[in-house]
C-alpha cells in the first residue's frame, strides 16, 4: 500500500511540475517581450480611457449608479479575457514548433500542459489588470483595497474561462495567424455585447439573445456581484443571481476544458 501511495504521489508531483516549468516558461516569454507588456497597458487605455470616457460623458450621468465604477469592472474583466485568449494561441505555435509534441510525448497529463498554459497566459493578463487599474486612477475611478482583493481571488477563474474557450480554437486550427484572428473575433463581440461598457438590464430582441450566450456576460456580472453586493448600486449593475452566474461559469469552463483538450490532443497526434 505504502508503495503504490508513494507511486502515485510521484505522479501527482510530475503534474505539478509539468504545470510550474509550462508557466514559468510563459512567464519569462512575457518579460522578454515588451511589446506583450506594452499592449497589455494599451488595451486598457483605449477601452477604458477612449470608449469608456466617452460613453462616460454621454450616458453617465442618465444611470443611477457610478458608470465610472461600473465600466472599470467590466473593462478588467475584459482584459482578463482578452489578454489570456491571445496568450493562449501561442499553443499553436509551440504545436508548429513541436515544443507541445515533446511534453505530449512526455509521462504528462493533457491538461497539466493546458492548465500550465493558462496560468502563464494569466500572467500576463493580471499585467493588464494592473494597467487597467492605472487608467482607472487617471480617470479618477478606483476600487478599494477590500474590493481589490476580492477582484485577485476572481481573476484566476476568469483567465481558466477564457482560457478553456480558447482552447476550442486552438483545437480545431492548426495555423498561428488564423488562430489569432478566430481567437480576436472570439472576444471582440463580447467586448461590447456582454455589459463590459454598455448596460444589459433594458437589453431586447437580439441584443438580448447575443449578451446570454456569451460567456463573458456572466463572468463580467459576477464580478460585479462580488465587488459590489451590500451596496446600493447592486440592484442597478447586476443582472443576474451570482450563484447562477458562478454555477454556469464553472460549467462551461469544464466542459471547454475537456472538448478543448480533447480536439487539442487529437489534432497534435495527427500533426
């Protein structure tokens, strides 16, 4: 008995491993790369600073909350999404350059090799949180500290969101350059049909259909929830139950993970 624990300790371990090499392999690929640091700062700056403040000073003062608050929730939200879609692409890349066939190759889970992915992506994505939070302080729009510390307990299950949809994409092409642009299109509508930037609680006809099948919506309205539930404002910003909201969250990333993962091994065996 003590053998066969000590067995699949070993294994467990292995994993682990597998996972922490995977991430800080993304990690220092984000450092030696200032152009992904620089975007990562970029990406906020136009969503939050140029559309945001514009919207900010045509429809802000007609809703009875804070849109400045409401728009920084969402935007960092969307940079979580964003940002981990595209750092998750570079799969592909390694798929090109065989780096993900010699782990495959490896006594190495699957999703070891996913899961190590996605928390380097997220890496990267927490670059753009922070930077969305610097425009925020420009614009004179911040959260408190209490608020900050619930948004970093939330961020991780948000980047595996994004991350385990992307892995669909990746799963089924092959190629970097179209990868990126599905992936980009991926989260484009999202940016503007999941309540990111412009309000869903009076949304009809398609705009409504569009904004519930998207998965960000809910990722974007359970932060919200969790940021602000006990307030006054909470009624205004959020749409849905959050138990509702975390429970299809936790669904659909499961779900993307092992169709993801799937189609990812699939076509890294056929290469």
């Amino acid at each position: 008995m003590s053998q066969k624990n000590s067995h699949q300790m070993s294994k467990i371990s292995e994993q682990i491993n597998a996972v922490v090499t995977i991430t800080a392999r993304d990690i220092i690929l984000t450092f030696e790369s200032p152009s992904s640091i620089a975007t990562s700062f970029m990406f906020p700056l136009i969503m939050l600073g140029m559309l945001g403040g514009g919207l900010m000073q045509s429809i802000g003062s007609n809703l009875n909350f804070n849109y400045g608050d409401y728009t920084l929730v969402g935007t960092m939200v969307n940079m979580l999404f964003m940002i981990t879609t595209l750092g998750m692409v570079s799969l592909v890349e390694d798929r090109q350059s065989n780096f993900t066939m010699e782990m495959l190759v490896a006594p190495v889970s699957r999703y070891a090799i996913v899961i190590g992915k996605i928390l380097g992506s997220m890496f990267a994505a927490i670059i753009g949180l922070i930077g969305t939070l610097v425009i925020g302080l420009f614009m004179k729009i911040s959260l408190s500290w209490f608020q900050l510390l619930r948004v970093l307990i939330l961020s991780p299950l948000m980047c595996l969101a994004a991350g385990s949809l992307t892995m669909i994409v990746i799963g089924l092409i092959k190629n970097t350059r179209t990868a990126s642009m599905v992936a980009s299109f991926l989260v484009l509508p999202q940016t503007f049909l999941s309540g990111v930037l412009i309000p869903l609680n009076h949304a009809n006809g398609l705009l409504l259909i569009l904004s519930r099948v998207m998965p960000m919506t809910y990722c974007v309205d359970l932060m919200r929830a969790f940021l602000y539930m006990g307030t006054k404002e909470y009624s205004a910003m959020v749409v849905f139950n959050p138990l509702w909201s975390l429970a299809l969250i936790l669904i659909l990333t499961i779900l993307f993970l092992i169709v993801g993962t799937f189609l990812f091994t699939k076509s890294q065996t056929n290469h």
